[in-house]
C-alpha cells in the first residue's frame, strides 16, 4: 500500500509566524545559529525530527522570520498545494501508519 505523505515548506517573513499563539517565533539566523550551519532537524506534527536544509534560504535576512507549514495528504497520491513564491520545500516524506490521538482527523475535502 502506497503511504500517505507529509511536505514541510518554509518562507522567510517580515512578521513573527508564531504572534497568534504568544509564542516567541525563531529568526533564520537563530536557526542557523541552532544548526551550526544551514542543515539541521525540525519537528513535524507527528513529534518526529525531520532533516531539513536552509540552504535555499542562504544569503537571505537573518532577521526574517522562518515560517515552516507542514501539509498532509489526504490520500495517497494527492497533490500537494503549489508552491507560492518565495515558498521552499524543506523535507517530504512517508507518513507513518499511525496517527497520534492529539492530531484531528483527516477529512475528506
């Protein structure tokens, strides 16, 4: 059986991704800073760490907010959203089998 899949997009922005939920936000130069360079690990909904590079993101303002968004297939095979500018892939990837309960339900569109 084919598995679903998860993509995990990043883009850089003026504002703090984060604001709406009082939560601090995190710069591209923190994230390098984390990193030791532009390759490192960031969690995805489902807890696991993923291996991402922001080597796109290179030359890029350090100041600018690093909004990441992970999208789910509904189905296996779905397409996923089109890219808008400015928007990178940063990691795709097989969903495992089991869904933790804190996640909601997938639904059909």
């Amino acid at each position: 059986m084919t598995p679903r899949r998860m993509r995990m997009i990043g883009e850089l922005t003026d504002h703090n991704p984060g604001a709406h939920f009082d939560e601090p936000g995190k710069t591209l130069g923190k994230y390098y800073a984390d990193f030791g360079g532009t390759a490192g690990e960031i969690d995805d909904p489902y807890g696991i760490f993923r291996s991402v590079s922001l080597a796109a993101f290179d030359g890029g303002d350090p100041d600018s907010y690093l909004a990441i968004g992970c999208f789910e297939q509904r189905h296996p095979g779905d397409p996923f959203p089109e890219l808008r500018d400015g928007q990178v892939v940063l990691a795709e990837y097989d969903l495992p089998d089991e869904r933790p309960d804190y996640l909601p339900p997938v639904r059909d569109a």
